[in-house]
C-alpha cells in the first residue's frame, strides 16, 4: 500500500475526470484486474482507505496519458487572435503560428474562424515557424502544452499551413 501511495504522490501528469473515467470504465476494470483487484475489493477500498484507491485512479490515469501521449502527432491551441500548430516529431516539434493583426477579430467564435478561413493569405494575417527539441522528458513537454490549453489533432490545418508555406 505505502507503495501506491508514493506513485500518488508523484504523478506524473494529471488525474483523469469523471467523465473521462466513465469513458474508460472497461479499461480501468482491466487495469484493476492486473493490479489483482476485484470488484468487491475495489468497492471496499473506495469506502475504507479511499486514499489508496485514489492512489489506483492516479497510477491509471498516468498510464492512459503515457498512452495518449506517446500516440499524439499534432497539437492545436488557438487564441482569439493567434492559433498554434504543432507537429510532433521524433526528437523536436515545429511550430507553425498564425496571428491576427486585426484585434477586433476573434478566430475562436464561428464568425472569427470564417473570417481566417478567407483571409489567412491576407496582410491580415502573419506567419512564424520555429522548431524546438524536446527536453529529455518529450512526454511532459507535449503535456505541458495541454495543459496550456493545445488539443491532440489529426493535423490536417497543420499540413494545410504547411503547404501554403512552402509553396
């Protein structure tokens, strides 16, 4: 037990929610099982030493995002006047970012996002890109930018970006 308890206290990312966990049930059942608890030891666990069994939520939810994490390619974060792609590489990500010049603009309502979807060749519209290597923990980098609010994409406006930029 004190063993699951030090994992706990030092997560590494973050604890799933409600929601995400629901999603997961099956999952987290199976991660249970190998951990060689039943379900009536988890109910147990959950009413009698409910810091363990948060301990159990903690070390499954390090393990999704590890999963998920070393699954992700592209990132996404948009602001109302700046949107970031990310492509996420073997030992460095490139950025491509786009910012609105115009402050009256909020590319994250449907109207700003139509408007960037036909002016982003426009003066209206700045381009950057950058490349940064990852530290020795490429993980916790990509989460941090999650945490900063980016999403795991497919990367299609990553590519379209990149065409025109290359173009």
């Amino acid at each position: 037990m004190v063993g699951v308890f030090v994992l706990y206290l030092f997560m590494k990312y973050a604890r799933l929610t409600k929601e995400q966990l629901e999603e997961l049930h099956e999952e987290f059942i199976r991660f249970l099982a190998t951990q060689s608890i039943t379900g009536d030891e988890w109910k147990q666990l959950k009413e009698n030493k409910p810091q363990v069994a948060e301990a159990e939520i903690d070390v499954f939810s390090d393990l999704v995002w590890e999963g998920v994490l070393e699954k992700a390619e592209y990132l996404e974060n948009m602001a109302p006047q700046q949107l970031f792609l990310f492509k996420i590489n073997t030992d460095d990500m490139t950025l491509i970012a786009l910012k609105i010049m115009d402050n009256s603009k909020d590319i994250t309502t449907v109207e700003g996002y139509r408007w960037l979807q036909q002016h982003y060749a426009s003066e209206a519209v700045e381009f950057y890109t950058a490349t940064k290597t990852f530290s020795e923990d490429k993980k916790a980098d990509i989460f941090s930018l999650i945490e900063k609010g980016a999403i795991i994409t497919k990367g299609e406006l990553y590519r379209f970006f990149e065409k025109m930029i290359d173009a």
